[in-house]
C-alpha cells in the first residue's frame, strides 16, 4: 500500500522572515507548504506491513516554494530559500 493512503494532504501559506542576500533587506515572504496529516483511521485492506507502517506515520509538513523574489523595488532579484525542508509536527 502507498504512503499516500495513510496521509490527508492541504497546502498551507505561511509568512516568514528573510533577508535578501543581495541587497540585506529582511521582509516577510509567504512561503507554500504541503501539510501531510495523518489520518485518523487506517485504510481498509491493510496488511500487517501496512499496519506497523501506519503506526509510525506522522504529521509532516514540505516546503513547496525554493525560491522567493526580493521585495525591495531597486533589487528584485531571486534567491534561494535554504535551511530544512521538512517540518515533523
């Protein structure tokens, strides 16, 4: 069975705080997140594999965006968002 059975996925939008590394200016930048949450019930026609697999998931989260585009109006240049990618909840 695949892990997509186990999860309910939404994304989500969230604003956070970075610093252009071309021109130092920090601004808020709404940053897209896949929200992984895992289901309340196990699917049906699950196998015992299936079942160990299920009690392990966990509620994650997965960056969409890479790259944001600075919000100064001289610079406007793209940059890319480093740090994690996966958030466990």
């Amino acid at each position: 069975m695949d892990d997509r059975f186990f999860y309910d996925e939404r994304e989500e939008t969230k604003q956070i705080p970075l610093v252009c590394p071309f021109c130092r200016q920090e601004n808020p930048y709404p940053i897209r997140w896949k929200v992984r949450s895992k289901k309340a019930s196990m699917p049906r026609g699950a196998s015992e594999e299936d079942k160990k697999r299920f009690a392990k998931a966990r509620t994650y989260m997965v960056r969409v965006d890479d790259l944001v585009a600075c919000r100064n109006i001289r610079c406007r240049k793209r940059f890319e968002i480093s740090g994690q990618s996966v958030v466990l909840l």
